[in-house]
C-alpha cells in the first residue's frame, strides 16, 4: 500500500511539472506569433515619392543646398535619404538621416562630375523590409567659366587668295555650355551659336579684317562669363584685273617731248610689279604699292617710235596688256564744221550746235572765238562740251549775234594752230523764210491758181459745145421727119452721121461729164423716132384706102 502511494505521489508530480512546461511553452508561442504578426503587419508599409529640389545650373567650386523630402511618411522609424547621379545607383552621392519626418537638406560643394542628372532615394533606415522610392530625375548644369580661348586657322599660313576657302575654329581650354559668337571688324556674325567653327568657301575682298571669337556661358541668366580670344587678321588677295595702257605728253623746257605711258588695273592687291615693253623689250620695271604706274619715254612728233606694252604681277599670275602704237601726230590739215539746230514744234530755231574736228592730231584742243574774241569755256548764252572743247552750244537772242570760229592745237604744245571756217550766228538770219524757199512756195501757189483757172475755163468751153451739138441734132431730126420720101430720109441721115463723125474727129474735149445731158438727148431722139414711125404706118393706111 505505501508502496502504491508512493507511485501515485510520483505521477502527480510528474503530471503538475509537465502542464508548467506546457503553460509556458504557449505563451512563448503567442509572444512569438504576435512578434510574427507585428513584423508581417510592419513589412507592409510603403514610402511614398520623393520630391527633389535643386537648381538648374550651378558654377563649379561654389556651393548649392539640394533638398529631398517625402509628403507623408507611415511610420516613425528613421528615413534614409541619398542622391545619387544618373546611370550610378550604386554610388550615393550624399546621404541625410531624417529623425523627426524632417526634410533632408545636401550642402553640396559642386564639381563637374555632378553635371547631368541626378535623382534622390528614400528609405527605412537599417530595415530592408520596406521598399525604398526614388524621386524624378533632375537636370543639373555645373557651369565652368571659360578660359584659354584662341582661333586656330585652315589653312594656318601663307598667302589667302580670293575664291579659296578657309575655316577658323575657336577653341577652349576651360568652359562647359559654351556658345560662341563671331565678330569681324567688331560687327556680328550670322552663325550657329554653338558652333565653334564658321568656313567661308569663297573667299572674296569683303572677308579680310580682324576676327574675333567670343566664348560665353550664363548663370541664373543675369550674369555673363565671357572671354575673347586674340584676333586673326586675314588678308585676302584680289587676283590682278587685265591692265590698262594709255599715254601723255609732255613738252620739256628744252624742246624736246616724252610720252609718259600709264600702265593701270581696275583691281588687285599690292604691292604690284610693273614691267613696260618697247617693241618686245623689257625696258622699265617698277614696284608700286598703287594701283598704276607711269614710264617715261622720250618720243619724236609725227615719228613711229614702235609699239609699247604693259605687264602686271603681284605674285599670282602675270597679266598683260593690249600693245598700243607709239605715234604722236601733231594737228594739221584742214578744219571742218558741223551744224546743228535745236528747233520747237512752231519752227523756231531757239540755239545751235557747232562742232569743230581737225583732219590730223592725235591730243587736239579747241578753243572758241566770237568776232575774233576769244571765249571761256562758259558764258552766259554759250558753253563748250566735249572733253577737248570740241563742241559749242549756242542760245540765240539777239546778244548772241556775230560770227565764230575756232582753232585747234596741240594739248601738250599750244604753238601750232590750225584756224576753222567762219559761219554767221544770228537770230534773225536762222529764223527767216529763206528767198528760194519763198520763191518757190510763190511759185508753187501761182501755178496751182493757173490750173484751177485752166480747169474752168476749159468747163465752161465744153458746155457750151455740148448745148449747140443739142441744138443742131434736135433740128436735123425735126427737118428729117418732115420729108416723106425714104431715100431722101436716109440721104439725110447719111449726112448727119459724117457730120457728127467729123465734129467727133475733131472734137478732143472730153464729154464724161455730160453724160446725162446725153441720155437725155437720146431718149429724146427715140420718142420722136417711135412717133414718126406712126405717123407713117397712118399716111400708108389713109394711102391705101
């Protein structure tokens, strides 16, 4: 029985410390689940989208605040924010540990690694539970300011000639964002700004001058770092036109002549070699800085002194000019004069024009005289023209009245003199109705007044020739129908027909204009006819009976 009792103590000692452990082993496992529960619920919050602020542009070296915050943050546990630049997530540039659901603020010292584009990132600090969320991104400038600037020149020496091209590029050794611009001779060029090269393909005379590049880049759009570079001067070559030869001369205080032959071109750049030629011989060489140039050659007048021609060079091609012949003739010869009328519609000559030409010179000069006076050049109703004053205008009024005349000489001698022909200038003597001219209109008019006269006359003659030819022929019509017997009738007729045939022969006068006088008479002649022959055909019947 103890023995039994015993056990029995035993078992329920055994059962009482089984049930301790199983208590507490329950209440672990709730401690457990609610701990499980409670990080199951927290793994479910999420952060909302980041907003990142930072400025557009910033100059490399100064210092710029970036923010980052999130509108609402679910939990009160410690926020992480970075930022980080586009394409290295792994790699934060800066970090901000926010306790009190403040916004994160980065002081940044900005460095040229830093431009592009950067994004901030927001997460639950020392728990990865939660998702993190990444802001926008956000375009940043880091501006350098530009230094270093200088132009370098295709092709980089020698001479430029017109139609050759050339490229200037305008190159940095610091800067970023850089736009360019061009200046030649201090005036803007149409260009692309961010462009840092222009290339001119033809070269022309309008292309050289002084370029400058300037380089340029702006913060906050109020403040302009800029630097210019050192000039290029560009030189650009004209290319020699076809020169120009001519001549002068020149009468020295010895007697003696020169011809100073003028070698010119239109265009070109200097300096210029000049080169005259006498008859295929290279005889002057001058370097001018001008854009002709003069050679003195000693001439004889009225001799053949040969042939000259010119050659120019300023380092391209030579260009050669036409050959001219070197003959100076002095005037001579005989003189001519022209004149020429200026007329208004009524006929009135209101002045003249007078030209004067020597047969032979090749440099003539005119001059003008009036009554053996000489005349200026202008006056108050005349004037010269012409280079050479080989021509004189002249008013007419009655001041102008006298006779002229002019002389030729030579323009580099004036010693020989060849004299013109005289004419008479007055108003009155250009504005009359000459005699032959009245004469013949006097006469023009008389004979026209005798034909008219003629044409009457020869009228009035004709009609009254006609009246009596119808006044014989009414009568011999009348006498021919009196008579009864045939063949004195027709004896009659015979005789009338050679009368009118021989008044027809001798009758020249034309008759067309009384042709109706004519009908008249005719049907006149039948109606006596008709009742003749009536009258007969009732003397036959009352014969008869």
């Amino acid at each position: 029985m103890s023995h039994t009792h015993r056990c029995d103590s035993e078992e329920i000692s055994i059962h009482t410390s089984c049930w301790t452990m199983t208590k507490r082993t329950f209440f672990l496992l709730v401690i457990l689940g609610f701990c499980a529960t409670w990080q199951k619920a927290d793994a479910q919050i999420t952060l909302g989208k980041p907003i990142f602020r930072v400025p557009s542009r910033s100059l490399e070296d100064s210092y710029e605040n970036f923010y980052c915050e999130l509108d609402k943050i679910p939990t009160n546990q410690t926020i992480l924010y970075q930022w980080f630049k586009e394409g290295n997530l792994n790699k934060p540039l800066g970090d901000y540990s926010s306790h009190s659901k403040e916004e994160a603020t980065f002081t940044v010292q900005v460095k040229l690694a830093y431009d592009g584009r950067l994004i901030c990132k927001a997460s639950v600090q020392n728990n990865s539970e939660i998702m993190p969320t990444f802001s926008d991104l956000m375009d940043f400038q880091v501006l350098v300011p530009v230094e270093g600037v200088h132009i370098i020149s295709n092709p980089t020496s020698g001479d430029l000639w017109e139609g050759d091209s050339l490229t200037l590029q305008c190159n940095i050794t610091k800067g970023t964002s850089v736009l360019y611009d061009w200046l030649l001779n201090g005036v803007h060029l149409l260009n692309d700004s961010s462009n840092n090269q222009i290339t001119i393909p033809r070269l022309s005379s309008q292309n050289s001058g002084v370029y400058v590049c300037l380089a340029k880049n702006s913060l906050n759009e109020t403040h302009d770092y800029t630097s210019k570079s050192e000039r290029r001067s560009v030189h650009v070559k004209e290319y020699l036109s076809t020169p120009e030869i001519s001549y002068e001369v020149v009468k020295h205080a010895k007697g003696n002549f020169s011809a100073y032959v003028k070698c010119q071109v239109a265009k070109g750049s200097p300096s210029i070699n000049y080169t005259l030629f006498i008859n295929n011989h290279d005889v002057h060489v001058v370097s001018s800085e001008d854009q002709h140039a003069l050679f003195p050659v000693p001439i004889v007048l009225d001799q053949d002194m040969g042939t000259v021609y010119c050659q120019a060079d300023n380092g391209k091609t030579p260009v050669q000019s036409r050959e001219l012949k070197l003959k100076v003739e002095s005037v001579g010869g005989p003189m001519r004069m022209r004149l020429e009328k200026a007329v208004t519609q009524d006929f009135e000559v209101l002045g003249v024009w007078i030209y004067c030409s020597v047969e032979k010179g090749m440099f003539p000069q005119y001059c003008w005289f009036r009554n053996n006076k000489s005349l200026e050049n202008q006056g108050p109703f005349y004037r010269t023209f012409h280079p050479n004053h080989a021509g004189l205008m002249v008013r007419l009024h009655p001041d102008t009245a006298g006779s002229y005349h002019c002389e030729a000489f030579n323009l580099f001698d004036n010693a020989t003199r060849v004299s013109g022909p005289r004419t008479l200038i007055t108003h009155d003597a250009f504005n009359k109705i000459p005699t032959a001219v009245a004469a013949t209109v006097f006469i023009f008019f008389s004979l026209l007044i005798c034909a008219v006269l003629a044409c009457c006359i020869y009228g009035v003659v004709l009609r009254k020739r006609q009246a009596r030819k119808y006044m014989f022929r009414l009568k011999d019509f009348t006498d021919m129908h009196s008579v009864v017997d045939d063949d004195g009738v027709d004896d009659k007729i015979e005789e009338l027909e050679e009368d009118e045939y021989e008044e027809r022969e001798h009758d020249d006068l034309d008759t067309e204009a009384y042709t109706e006088d004519m009908e008249v008479v005719q049907a006149s002649m039948m109606e006596d006819s008709d009742k003749s022959e009536e009258e007969e055909e009732n003397n036959l019947d009352n014969y008869s009976f």
